[in-house]
C-alpha cells in the first residue's frame, strides 16, 4: 500500500460545463459541488498535498473560502474542450515538484462530478496500490455489456454484437466493469512515460451504483439530488 504521505491529489476543476453550466460550485444540498470531493480528500490526505487544478479564479476563491490553499491557475492552453487529463495531471505535477523539492511517487486523480465517494473508497483503493502497477481505477458494475446489448454497425449498416459470445442469457456473459470517473490511483513514472491509454497493468476498485454517480447532465444533477435526501447523507 502506498504512503499517503507521499501522494499528490489532482482534483481538476475547469471552469466551462456545457452540460451543466458552472456546475463544480453550483450549490447541491446547500454546498458547492467541489466542496464534497475537498472534504473526502482532507479526511485522508494533508492540504498541502491537495491541488484544484482550475483556470476560475470563481473556483479558486470558492476553494480558497473553505481554507484550501490553490497555488495556482491551470493555462488556458490546459483548459480546453481538447485538453487531455493526463497533461492537466502533469502540470500539476511540475508545479508541486517545484514547490516541495520533491516528486511523490503517485498522483491520485479525483474528480469533483463524483460527490458520493467518500473517504473511505479513496482508502480503500489506495490499499490496492503497488508499485508495481500503473493504476488502480473505480468501477461499477456495467449493464450494458458487449457480450449482450451492445452493438456496432458493420460496413453494411448491419449491427453486431460488440464482442462475440454464445450467451442467450445476461447473467451468463462475463462480468464487465464500466469507469466511474470517481478515483484514479497512478504511478508518476507511468504517468510520465506512457499515454494513460496505454496503462496495461491496472487493477480495478470497486464502487456500488449509488457511490458511483457521476454529474455530467442536468439529468445526473437532478438524480444527485434525489440520491442525497432520500439514500444517504454524502460525507
């Protein structure tokens, strides 16, 4: 298991959202979105370790409000529909480096659409950390597996099963893991050596439905609110 001591978390916060404008400190249950992923990180790792990585100084002083320091503002070259995570990760890196003298030897990516993961799934992934590893990632369980609805469109138009198999039922095809987006463990050398796309040796963390929503629409942000007051109280 890795020392938490020695981990650098991400939690990237661009300030443009399209499906839901503003949405990383629109206010859900009476605090802003971010807010929940900051705290699930405090409780685990120190403030200095954590970095908001954003280009909105809105996003800065929301962050900057509840007693977390934001060292820095991400480029506006980083800060694009095309911007890839991986150099929004990197960056953060080289600033941290910079600032402490050191490089820690994992990143841990968190994303602030992921508000009903807790503290104790970010323990409990990082418990399945090696370093001989490129990553640990959070998962659901997926219903829409390849071996059963899934399809592709041949050159003809046709539609085909995306992954072959002789199932005629669901619940005999293998189980498939979908990506939650809610945690992202990573070894700093294969973060710096590799596409992230090209991470082979990867363990998978498992989260429940529930754990794993993830806001990207107004929709999802509706079924946040529902998940909330009527599931649990978020941590």
């Amino acid at each position: 298991m890795v020392n938490v001591n020695n981990c650098l978390v991400v939690i990237p916060a661009r300030e443009g959202s399209k499906g839901v404008p503003g949405k990383n400190i629109k206010e859900l249950n009476g605090k802003p979105l971010i807010q929940y992923t900051i705290d699930s990180a405090r409780k685990v790792f120190k403030d200095k370790a954590i970095y908001v990585s954003t280009d909105s100084n809105k996003i800065k002083l929301t962050c900057e409000k509840k007693g977390l320091y934001i060292p820095f503002l991400r480029p506006s070259k980083l800060a694009t529909d095309n911007s890839s995570t991986q150099d929004v990760l990197l960056h953060a890196l080289e600033f941290f480096k910079k600032e402490n003298g050191y490089e820690p030897i994992v990143v841990i990516l968190l994303q602030p659409t992921s508000p009903f993961r807790t503290s104790e799934h970010i323990k409990e992934a990082i418990q399945l950390y090696t370093n001989e590893i490129d990553m640990v990632v959070s998962v659901k369980k997926t219903s829409s597996n390849p071996y059963y609805v899934l399809f592709e469109e041949d050159v003809n138009s046709f539609l085909n099963k995306s992954k072959k198999g002789n199932f005629t039922r669901r619940q005999d095809c293998p189980k498939v893991w979908e990506l939650n987006g809610a945690i992202y463990i990573i070894n700093t050398n294969s973060l710096k050596s590799m596409a992230m796309s090209e991470f082979t040796k990867v363990k998978k963390y498992e989260m429940d439905e529930l754990s794993s929503h993830d806001i990207d629409t107004i929709l999802d942000w509706e079924i946040a609110n529902v998940i909330k007051n009527k599931y649990y109280s978020i941590q």
